[in-house]
C-alpha cells in the first residue's frame, strides 16, 4: 500500500475517534452536572434550535446577570425586603432642565444619565403631539431625610419607607402632562408612554396592584432601569417587581 494512503487512512481515523469521543464526553459531563442547556453544544445539535429562541436565551442570560443589589445599580430592586443602605446618596444627581420641569423649578435632580436619557424622552413625547403636551417632572430624586418625612405622613403601600423608595436611589420620576398628573391607564399620553418609554430606558413600576407590585397603581411614576431590562418588561408585559420575584428571588 502506497505511503501516502495509510497517512490518509490513519488522518481519517484519527479524526473520526475524536468526534466520538467529543461527542460522548460531552454526554457523559451533561450526565454528571447540570449544564445550562443553552452552554451544551450537543444539546443544541439535537434540538435544532431557532435562531430567535437562541437569541431570546442570550438576551435573558443579560438581563439575569444585571446587578439587582448594589445600590448605585440601575437596576437596583428596591422595596420593603431590598433597601438601600443607609449612609446612600446618590452622587451623580444633577438639575434637571427646567423646561422639563412642571412649575418651572430648576430645584428637580435626576441621576445624570436618567436625567439625559428622560429629556430626549420629553422631547419625542411633544413631537408626538405636534409640540401641544408637554411632559414634565413633578418629584424626581428625594434624599432619605425627605422621604422619612413623606413616610412618616402616609401610608406603606402609598409611600415608600424611608430607603426603600426609588426617587431616593435618583432613579424615578413622577410624570405630569400639561400641568396635571398622569391618572389613568387610558389615555393617548399614557399610551404613548406605554409605547415609547423602555427606548430611553424608562419602566412603570407600579402597575399589578398591591399584591404583585407592593403598591397601588402608579401611572405617573416611572423608573430608570436602563434600555435592555426595560426592553425586556416591555416585551413580555411583566412588571419590575414580577420580574424579580419569578426570576432572580423565586418565592418559594
Ligand atoms: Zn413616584
């Protein structure tokens, strides 16, 4: 036989013992420990997968890996049982423009990228109404000895504790449109802000009532938590706190 056909036949065995050998040992790990699946390449193989469930799984594994506990997160969850700690003041507040503000007041301060973000937002919301709505801030960050004050007049499901509230974290914002608070679900200014908000990062926390969200509904209040997780709660009509709860602390 010639020299050159053993090389090939000895090349082709080669090769073919090691792709049975990668695909067992991948079986064989599987078997022992649980891979996430979207990790198994052989799993993948088998379940022939489309290119948007992949994609969904990608985009979910981003979204569960944000920092939910850290205090200067934007994503930071907070409610009775996630405080922020106690010596925490947001250090990167800035005044917001008074254009954006519902009395003219230049007293209103935002975390700087929620403020940049919410007034490309305000811009679009009166380009959408032909410049005739215009959308302000009427309470956005309060410091912890504001909102111990709030607290003390109120109560638990209508004001947030002292550090548990997201206007302390610098993150939230309580809209009015053309001098009046925004009420209710219907609406065409709500609806646009369904519409538009997670672009610029914006999410409605308090939605679900009381037993899904900890508060009563609040369509006025809306919260920086960055494009992608608000893009996220969009799609899939979930609020913060029912994201949370079904995914990073699962009751149970
Ligand atoms: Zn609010």
């Amino acid at each position: 036989m010639k020299k050159s056909l053993v090389i090939v036949r000895v090349f082709i065995g080669v090769f073919l013992s090691g792709i049975v050998f990668w695909w067992y040992s991948f079986r064989f790990i599987n078997n022992q420990v649980n891979i996430p699946r979207s990790y198994n390449p052989v799993s993948w193989f088998y379940e022939q997968k489309s290119e948007e469930e992949i994609e969904e799984e990608m985009e979910k594994e981003v979204i569960m890996n944000m920092d939910y506990y850290s205090d200067e997160s934007f994503q930071k969850f907070l409610d009775d049982y996630h405080p922020l700690s106690q010596n925490y003041e947001a250090n990167d507040v800035v005044k917001i423009n008074s254009d954006f503000t519902s009395n003219k007041s230049s007293n209103f301060k935002l975390r700087e990228k929620a403020a940049e973000m919410f007034e490309w937002m305000a811009w679009a919301f009166s380009n959408a109404f032909d410049f005739k709505a215009r959308l302000t801030i009427n309470s956005a960050w309060r410091s912890q000895k504001y909102q111990r004050q709030l607290a003390a007049n109120c109560s638990a499901w209508r004001c947030a504790k002292p550090w548990t509230s997201e206007h302390e974290a610098g993150l939230a914002l309580d809209l009015w449109v053309n001098g009046g608070n925004i009420k209710a679900w219907s609406g065409k200014y709500y609806q646009w802000l369904v519409d538009n908000a997670y672009k610029y990062g914006f999410h409605n926390s308090y939605q679900k009532w009381l037993e899904v969200d900890g508060k009563i509904v609040e369509p006025w209040h809306w919260r920086y938590v960055w494009v992608d997780l608000a893009t996220y709660l969009y799609e899939h009509n979930q609020t913060f706190a029912e994201y949370f709860y079904e995914n990073i602390e699962p009751k149970n």
